[in-house]
C-alpha cells in the first residue's frame, strides 16, 4: 500500500524544506496510517480551542482515555501557543498547519508555522527557557510537551518558521 499524497501543494513544499531529514521511521514501525486529517487556521488566539477540540475530535476515533486525550490537549495547545507568539509575534494575518494522523495505537500530531524559526533548538527545549519574559512566559511549554506526549521532534530554521511533531500511544486497552 502507498500513502495517499495525491498532489504537492506550496505549503508542502515549504514544510519539506523544514523538515530536513526523512520522518518516515515511524510509518516504518507503526505501519501506514489508518486515518489522517489536516487544518489550517489563522494565529489567533481564539483559534486555539479551536485546535484542541478539532484534534481531540478526530483523535477520539481511536477510544483514548479521558487522561490521553486531555495531555493531548495540553500539549497541542503549548505548540499552538508557541506559534501564535513566538512563530508570528501575535500576527493574526499567519497561519498554522496542523495534521493529525492515526495509527492503530498512536497519534502523530504535527503543529508548524512559517514564522520567525528557531536559532538554537537544543536551547529553547531547556526547562525555563524563554526569549520573551517580558511576556512573563515560564519557558515551560517544550518540557509540558515532551511531558504528555512520548515524543516530540523539534524542525526549525531561522527566519523559514518551525514544525512540531508530537507522538504518543494510547496504551489504554493494553
Ligand atoms: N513556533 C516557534 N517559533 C519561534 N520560536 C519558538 C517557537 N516555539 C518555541 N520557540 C522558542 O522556544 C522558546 C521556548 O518555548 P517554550 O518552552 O514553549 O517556552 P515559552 O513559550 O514560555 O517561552 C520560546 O521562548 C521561543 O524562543
Ligand atoms: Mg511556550
């Protein structure tokens, strides 16, 4: 079976240059997905609810626990956060990229913009690193990532934007 990718958008493009290496490993060992969604909104703050129940919707097809859906929540809203301030400095014209994709006992959750970017990633994973406490941000939003979900990969390149790929197990059954 091949993955459905029917045609290669612009947006595509940009995120493919983001992502440098090939992120298919996953795919590799979880087999291809069973389900898959993607949506686009605009960086607005209010548009974060928004993504949270749009993904915990569609996440939902698979019977997570209450638990599992709610570190999903959290951690899909610290990414959604991150690119609404730091991607885009709150401009509410920009967009993110959100695509969900369902495996038979996991979720690959990826958040991306096409912001500022990241100069030092290993840094800004840090436990309370942040460059805005101006803002008074705890610097705490990677480490609730990696926290709730069992694995978070961090694209990012100065000036290009950032893509977040969060994966976690539903081991609720086992
Ligand atoms: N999407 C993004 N675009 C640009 N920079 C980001 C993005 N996400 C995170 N960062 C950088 O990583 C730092 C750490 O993020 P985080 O751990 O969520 O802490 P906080 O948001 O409280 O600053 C941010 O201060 C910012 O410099
Ligand atoms: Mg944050």
């Amino acid at each position: 079976m091949k993955l459905n990718k029917t045609s290669i958008t612009k947006d595509d493009e940009r995120s493919m240059s983001l992502v440098s290496q090939d992120d298919n490993y996953f795919i590799k060992e979880k087999g291809i997905n069973i389900n898959s969604m993607k949506i686009e909104f605009l960086a607005k703050s209010c548009n974060e609810s928004f993504a949270r129940v749009a993904v915990a919707a569609f996440v939902s097809q698979l019977d997570p626990t209450i638990d599992e859906i709610s570190d999903i929540k959290t951690a899909l809203s610290e990414a959604v956060t991150n690119s609404i301030i730091h991607g885009y400095n709150e401009d509410p014209e920009e967009k993110i990229y959100i695509e969900t994709e369902l495996f038979e006992n996991d979720v690959k959750i990826s958040i991306e913009d096409f912001g500022c970017g990241i100069e030092n990633i290993e840094e800004a994973r840090l436990p309370l690193f942040t460059s805005r406490s101006d803002l008074e941000r705890s610097g705490m939003g990677f480490t609730v990532m990696e926290t709730f979900m069992d694995k978070v990969e961090v694209y990012s390149e100065k000036g290009k934007g950032t893509k977040v790929i969060m994966y976690k197990s539903l081991n609720s059954s086992v």
